[in-house]
DNA sequence: CTGTTAGCGCATTCAA
DNA sequence: TTGAATGCGCTAACAG
C-alpha cells in the first residue's frame, strides 16, 4: 500500500483554490476514490457504496464521504468503473450518413431512450462504406454495451461473423432473414406500394425510379415493391435509374429522368427527390405539371416550406429509433425478442404529384 | 496465478464453431489476452507488443499471436485499454439541439477528425437545457479525453467551473471573456452586420428580428450588430421579437411580425426563418415582394430547392467542427492555443429579400 | 527481444 | 455496517 502518497487537496483546501493550482501546474493526478476515502477517514468501498447506494451506510459516514467528494471535487474514472462493472454504460450507433437528417432523428429518440436508462451513446459514421463498417461496428462492440446498426451495408457474412459475437446487435432498416439478430425496420415495401397506387390512380403509366446505394436493403425493398406491382398485374412500367443517396445525385440523375420519357419519378429519398426537382426546374420543366416527383423518408422538419411540397412516402422516425434502443435494451437483458419489427409508412401527398400531362389512353 | 480456467475455445476449434457454441450457452467469459497468449504460448506483454506496435517481436512470435487472435477472435476491451493507458480514446461533443442541422454538419466534421487521430466520439444533447447541460459536461469529461461544448447555454460560473477542472474543454460558438478555455466560434456579429447592410441597401427601415433562446450567446451577438448599426447611424429600426430556435417556433412568430409594421424580418437561424415564410405565405402575405425574409446558418443541404430560396448568412459549417476538433486536439497534445478563433460569415442573396412594398422616401 | 511484476481506479467478494 | 483483500483486462516499467 503506497505510503508516501499525499492527497491532491486536503480537505480543508477549498475545490477551486486546488483545481485552479491544479490547472496551472503539472499534469495533476487525478483525484482518485483513495483521496476520498483518506480525506473522510473511511475505506474505499464505504466510498463506492454511498457513492452507488449499493448497500446502507451509516448517515454520518455517508456525509463525510459526501463532503470529501465535493471538496475534492472528485468524478469516478468512467472506464474503471467499466471494467470493474463488466459493463461500458454506454450504447453504439452506426449509421451510413451523418448528414441525412434522417439519422439524426434516430439518433436523437434513440439517445434519449439511452439516456433514461442511464446510457450514453457513441455514434459514428461509415460513410456509406461496408468495409469501414465492418471494423466500425466491431470496434463499438469493444466499447459499448450493445450496438444499433442502422442501415447496415455489410454482406450477410460479415453481418454473420458479428451475430455470432454473443454481443448484443440491434439491426435498423435490414432484414436479413436465417439471422439471429432482432431487427426494427420501415416497411420500405408497403411504402412503396402506396406510392405505386398513387401514381397509377393519378394516370402515370411510365415511371423512373432513382435508385440508391447498391448495397442498401431499403432500396431492394423499394424495387421489390414495384416488381410486386407489375406481379400483380398493375398497368406500370418502371424504369430503373441509378442515382445515389444525396441531393446531389438527385440533381445529376435529373437529365436521365427527361431522356427516359417517364411522367414521373419516384427517388430513393427525399434527399434525392428535391434534388431532382431543383434540376428539373432548373431545366425549364414544371413540377408537378410536367413531372411528378415523389420522395420517401418525409425528411423535413415540421413546419418547413419543403416540407409541405415533396409528396413523399413518410414514417415516424423517433419511434423507429425508439423500438430500436428499446430493442436493444430488452436484449442487454438478456430478453431475446428476436421477431423483425416493422415501422409502417404513410403516403404523404403534397405539392410535387400530379397527372400527367399527357393522360395514358 | 488461475490454473483451472479453460479457454472458451481451444487453438484448433473454428471461429465459428465456438462463437456460436458461446451465443447460446450461457454467458461466455469473454475472450482474453491472457487466453491469446496462452494460446500463443507467449506472455501477454508480448501480445499487446504485436497487436500495438510498441516494440520489436520476433516474427515467429508475431505470427503464432496473430493466429491466436484470429483463431479465438479475440478483440481488447476497451475499458481495460482505457485505464491501462490512462486515456479513453474519446472525444465528446455537447450540442443543444440534436435535430437542428447545423450541429449535424458540426458533429460530422468534427467526426472525421476525431476518427483520424484514432478517437472515437460520443455525443449528447441538452435539449437546450443549462441545467442538464452541466451535469452532461461533466458525465463526457469522465469518460473522454476532451470535451466540444457547442454552444453552450450554461452560466459563466458553470462554465468557469468547468474550466478548472484541468481537463481539456473547447467552446464552440461561445466567447467568454477572461475565461481560459480555447474557444471557435463563427462571427455571427460580423454576418448580423451584412444583413443589416442588405437590408438597408433595399430600402428597408423598418425591421423585426426574431430572437432565439435567451442563454444563446449567438443570439446577443447578433443582437449586438443590430444595436451597432444603429450606434453607427444606420438609419434602421429594429425590433426584437422573442421567439425562439424552431421552425414551429418561427411559424409562430408570423402573426407578431405582420403586427409590428415591419418591412423586412432576419431570424435567429433558418429554421425559424423557413417557419416564418410558411406562416407568412400561409397568410396570404407575398414573400418577399411585401416581406423580405432573412435567415442565419445557411442550414439547408446543397442543391436543395429551399437553400436556393432562403437569403442568408452563411457559414463553412464543416470548417467550423474542424478547427474545433483540431483546437481540441491541440489542447490535449498540452498545446495550449487559447486564442479564439473566428469563423467569417457570408451573406447569401437569395430569393425571399426585396425592395419593401412601399420604399422609405 | 521477452517474461515478470506492478499497478490503472473501481466494485465486490469475504470476514469481522 | 464496515474494512481488507481480490480481480476486472490491459499496458508499461523493469529485469533478464
């Protein structure tokens, strides 16, 4: 037992005489819940237990250790309490795109549920590249006591090798059926399907879809969707343009929307469909009257002009991240609640469908 | 020294095998250093020397470490490599409002760094609340090598507080005086100062603005310049109306600014901006032939229609989350590069300000 | 170049 | 109720 070590404050020495000395001075030595229990004359677990509340401790131990912290101004060492604990205190969340305001509203519902269950959150970002994914999800997994994916664009082995970690993995937006990971998705499909019954109501017989990322399962769902409708005998031919998930893409993609002779073109997101419209308009073309555009996410925020324009496929984004982190919690339990969650959409219509110009006889 | 501890997987078994064995059985004991290096029939040190780089090992050895590794899948945990080395490998970013865009852009950047200097980053939200601001200050100083505090609206004491703590903090969009902590922060007075410029050059006299949250340092500054124009004899009125940092809130706004009689309104941010021209076109008044409209933050994403549309003060947004996350950096390499640094502001003419309806003679 | 020995700061047994 | 002892998993001196 080290001796010669000497406190950092007394506790006589007031918190901000010792921090501003402190400051100044030499890299310190962190307070340490040795100081405390020294400066309040008990051992360290008295210390722990009034600090955790794991177990009584007689009142006056209690205020003097209580007074000590505050003199010292002492603050747990996070990660040895994780490693004492067994347990980070904290849960990941990976997404594809930072700047998709679609993410945020995950993060920020799924943040919350984390904090009221006393859990931080630690976020990053793939840049929509599996392979970085792949060592992003797994370095969370080092530091977090369970990890969301959202929107994952691994392959299913690689999905494989981190169900297999005995680590608890919520997958958002990705269903990947024989996996053993609960998962909490929109249901892209049934999003799609009331877009298609929209346009075709309205007239639209030759549809463009601007397709997003490659690997996104959000877009094979809206694909399948309209293959569904042709399946299902509805008088609709969709072309398939490939595009890319941001308003950029939207607009590059606009020129190919013109040429394919399409009256309307459903984009991969909102992102993309504004985009699109911006090109468009720009090109001398009215929407909705020479072209319908229809978006998906509804991305914008309550109350924006935007927001009332895109006819768009929409969903409520703070329950998604809501059931996802509850998910996630519920398999911190150890409660495996493995049936796939499905977020229904709604068809929002706006200010950027309408019918065609030229009706289909 | 455990003797009767058994590896959960022998060197021979599979990956696989032995993950999905530990998946279902019972909660496994999580894979080790001291399994790799028994494993390995190395010494831990040596281990961590491989999987570290920290110094020469003989390629042999090397070799049978990294089988190991792979053969038990083993991953360090964090925690452990937190204490051990006395750093978390984190960095933590407050913000007040996660939905808001503008901090999106931030974090984001923000987020390349931190990843390029091998940090992870962690990220709360205040809900522009002071009190819980403090209290999540100091949870992110506990389990993170620096703290980004963005836009902070907790007092100066709590702030001075903060700063004594020894620990590495930056201010984001917050300028203290004869505080010591690093601050970034755009020059909102600067931005605020063209605005006036434009306006008054299109004739207006008559102006509102629309004030955001209260403890906003951003919004004294903008304050600041409109107080300045007319301390420089700009011949312009200006009225402050409280409103807030929304664009629900800015919608609410529209009625009290149509009262005030002005001719022009500038906003706390484009959000209430975009709320503003909503409520107002809703009301049948034209934008911005009978009133101009003039945001701050330029927060719209490139080629969306609206970012075309709103006339604004704008700001290199990722700019500002870089030079906030290098000031970071530097501060706890221990440089100490304490002065504030401003990030200039642009103003974007757009489409919703004009020439007011009836000119000031 | 490698193994042995100590902690990092805290929670938690186990006795008292 | 309390304190002493032990270990969480890893890194870093220190010897060899």
């Amino acid at each position: 037992m080290p001796e010669k070590s000497e406190p950092p404050g007394t506790a006589s020495a007031s918190v901000v005489a010792s921090a501003s000395v402190a400051k100044k001075g030499a890299r310190q030595r962190r307070v340490t819940i040795t100081d405390v229990g020294t400066a309040a004359g008990v051992s360290t677990s008295t210390v722990s237990r009034v600090l955790n509340g794991t177990a009584r401790v007689d009142p006056e131990l209690a205020r003097r250790v209580q007074d000590a912290v505050a003199e010292l101004g002492y603050r747990p060492n996070a990660a040895a309490q994780g490693l004492a604990r067994g347990e980070a205190g904290a849960i990941g969340v990976l997404v594809p795109d930072l700047s998709n305001p679609y993410f945020l509203d995950v993060l920020k519902s799924v943040s919350a549920v984390a904090r009221s269950n006393g859990r931080r959150v630690m976020a990053m970002e793939s840049d929509e590249d599996a392979t970085s994914e792949h060592e992003l999800a797994e370095d969370l997994m080092r530091c977090c006591d369970g990890v969301l994916l959202c929107s994952p664009r691994m392959n299913r082995a690689e999905l494989v090798d981190l169900s297999m970690r005995g680590h608890p993995v919520v997958l958002v937006n990705r269903i990947v059926p024989g996996l053993s990971l609960p998962s909490v998705s929109v249901d892209f499909y049934g999003g799609m399907t009331l877009v298609c019954g929209h346009l075709t109501q309205l007239g639209h017989r030759c549809v463009a879809y601007l397709s997003g990322p490659e690997a996104s399962w959000a877009n094979a769902e809206r694909i399948r969707a309209f293959d569904a409708a042709a399946a299902f005998g509805v008088d609709v031919d969709v072309t398939v343009i490939p595009c890319g998930h941001t308003a950029r893409h939207g607009y590059a993609a606009a020129d190919a929307v013109r040429d394919s002779g399409v009256t309307a073109v459903v984009a991969y997101n909102d992102l993309v469909a504004l985009g699109a419209v911006t090109a468009l308009e720009d090109s001398g073309l009215r929407v909705p009257e020479e072209m319908s555009v229809i978006g998906c996410d509804d991305i914008s925020l309550d109350d924006l002009p935007s927001s009332r324009r895109l006819t768009t496929a929409s969903l409520a984004r703070d329950e998604l991240g809501r059931q996802a982190a509850q998910t996630l919690e519920a398999l911190m339990a150890a409660n495996g609640d493995t049936e796939p969650k499905l977020i229904p959409m709604e068809l929002r219509v706006r200010h950027t469908s309408a019918p065609p110009a030229v009706p289909a006889h």
